[in-house]
C-alpha cells in the first residue's frame, strides 16, 4: 500500500508540474489566433460594399455591420487554427501560431470560434437583417467545411474554390444595408475571387518547402514553378480587366477607372517580370503588390463614389 501510495503521490506531482510548466495563453495569443492581418482586408471589403450600397445606414448599425464580418473573418481563422496545429507546428511562416505552440488547444480554439460564428450572425440578423447574416453563416461554413476540411490538403484547386468565402464580403456590407443583391457588388465579389489565387500563389512559390513538407498540394508543389508563374500572371491580367467593369455598367466614374487601370497595369506588370525571372524576391514582391493592388482598388471606389457625392462629377 505504501508503494501504491507513494507512486500515486509521484504520479500527481509529475501531473501538476505538467500543468504548472504548460505555456499559458496570453490576450495577445487569442488576437492572433483570429489572423488579424487576413481579418483587415476581409474587414475592408466589407465595408467598401457597405459604404457604396444605396440607401445609406445608420452609422451604429454600419458598425455593428462591419463587427459581425469582423467576428466571422475571426472564428474561422480560429476554427483553421484549431484544424491545421498539425500542419502548422511543422511549417516556418506558422510554428508561431498559439495552436502550434501549444498555447491555445485545438479543442479550445474550436470552441472560441464556433462561439464567435454564431454571435456574428445573429448580431448581423438582429442588427441588420436576415439576408446579409445568411450570406455570412454560408461564408463561414464554406470557408471551414469546403476550403479547409475538404480541399486544402486534397487539391491544387483548394485557393481557388476556396476563394469564394474571402470574397464574399463587399456582397455582405452591401446587403446588410440595402437586404438584396446587385450587380455592383457581384463584380466586387468577382474582382476578389479572382485576386486570390495570384496572391496565394506567390505566397506559395517563396513558402514551398513550407507546404511540400507538410503534403498540401498548392499548385508550385503539384504542378510546379513554371505552371505557376503562368497562372499568377493569367489571373493577374484577368483580375484587371474585370475590375474595369464597375466603372463600364456606371457603378463607378473616371476616377475610379483611372485607378483601376493604374493598379492593373502595375500587378499584371509586376506579374510579368515574376514569369520572365522567377525568383523568391519576385515572388515577395508580387505577393505584396497584390495586397497593394486589392487596397487601391477598393479604395478607388470609396474615393470615386465619396468626389462623386461631394461635386456630382
């Protein structure tokens, strides 16, 4: 019995030793587990489409708005978090995650945002309306059950599927004031789906050991860097085009069109000298231009639409 005992004592003290030295999650840990920097241009999107949707909203509602898509970008990026900590711990640009260090749990970052989905969309429901609070559960649910669960480790397609739910977005802002859909904001949510593709390519050609040890097929892995640079630049032309588009069915003015232009021609040109000389500098470089280019882009209409309003021109 005094052996029983004294094993047992030893057991429990090793237990609470183990307990005492596990890393402790900090506020800090559970921002970054919502990707703050992935949740700024989700945040941004939506609000453009919020800002340019006819009818206008009351400015604490236009809060609440932007809130709940704020909540939503953050409970899947928490929910991919808690699915990925394997992948995670074992990659450069992710170790320092607080799943992958093990700050936060799996079990415990699941929860948190399964928590914040479902405050997100009924604060879009109750706040705004229904329609709006719909097309942001299907965007989280999309964004977990497709792109996450079922395409990243499956597919060199995971990105570009899965950019359906990163661009979705401007058409939520949009309906969470006018509780319809509309051309305009469709062509936002078009400009999105086909920027992310380049963006996270050019991520994955400077990150692809990252992503062949681990097993997820991005495209440079699967089809390799020449197959990839073609694409990154198809979809850059692509993606400059179609962002003429507001500004040809009246959506936007010149001075929209004058950015739009102005910003393709510096992605599709900086696209271009990634495919004529591939390197991984190119590839950062490119990578950072696409999150230059989205910005001007949606910060072009805001200031076309807010000249428009002031001067009527």
């Amino acid at each position: 019995m005094a052996t029983g005992g004294s094993r047992a004592v030893r057991e429990n003290a090793g237990a609470i030793e183990q307990v005492a030295t596990a890393p402790v999650a900090t506020p800090l840990d559970y921002w970054r587990l919502l990707k703050p920097n992935v949740m700024q241009l989700v945040v941004f999107t939506g609000a453009v489409g919020l800002y340019l949707a006819p009818g206008g909203v009351h400015p604490l509602l236009a809060f609440v708005a932007v809130l709940a898509i704020a909540l939503g970008a953050g409970a899947c990026a928490a929910i991919n978090n808690a699915y990925d900590a394997d992948i995670d711990r074992r990659m450069h640009r992710t170790r320092g995650r607080p799943t992958a260090t093990g700050r936060i749990a799996p079990a415990e970052a699941l929860g948190t945002g399964i928590a914040l989905g479902l405050i997100a969309v009924m604060l879009m429901g109750l706040a705004l309306n229904w329609l709006a609070a719909g097309l942001l559960a299907f965007t989280m649910l999309f964004y977990v059950g497709v792109y996450t669960l079922l395409l990243k480790r499956r597919t060199p397609q995971n990105i570009v599927v899965g950019g359906v739910a990163g661009a979705l977005p401007p058409v939520i802002g949009w309906a969470a004031v006018t509780g319809e859909l509309a051309l305009l904001p469709l062509l936002l949510f078009l400009i999105v789906f086909l920027w992310t593709p380049p963006h996270f390519w050019s991520l994955a050609l400077y990150r692809n050991d990252d992503y062949r040890r681990v097993g997820v097929p991005m495209l440079p892995v699967v089809a390799g860097r020449p197959t990839t640079l073609r694409h990154i630049f198809v979809y850059a032309v692509a993606v400059s085009l179609v962002a003429l588009l507001p500004a040809a069915i009246g959506g936007a003015g010149w001075l929209y069109a004058s950015i739009a232009l102005a910003a393709g021609g510096m992605f599709t040109f900086t696209a271009w000298r990634l495919l004529r000389t591939d390197s991984d500098r190119l590839a950062v470089r490119c990578f950072r231009v696409s999150i230059l280019y989205l910005f001007l882009i949606f910060l072009g209409l805001v200031v076309d639409y807010a000249v428009l309003r002031a001067f009527g021109i």
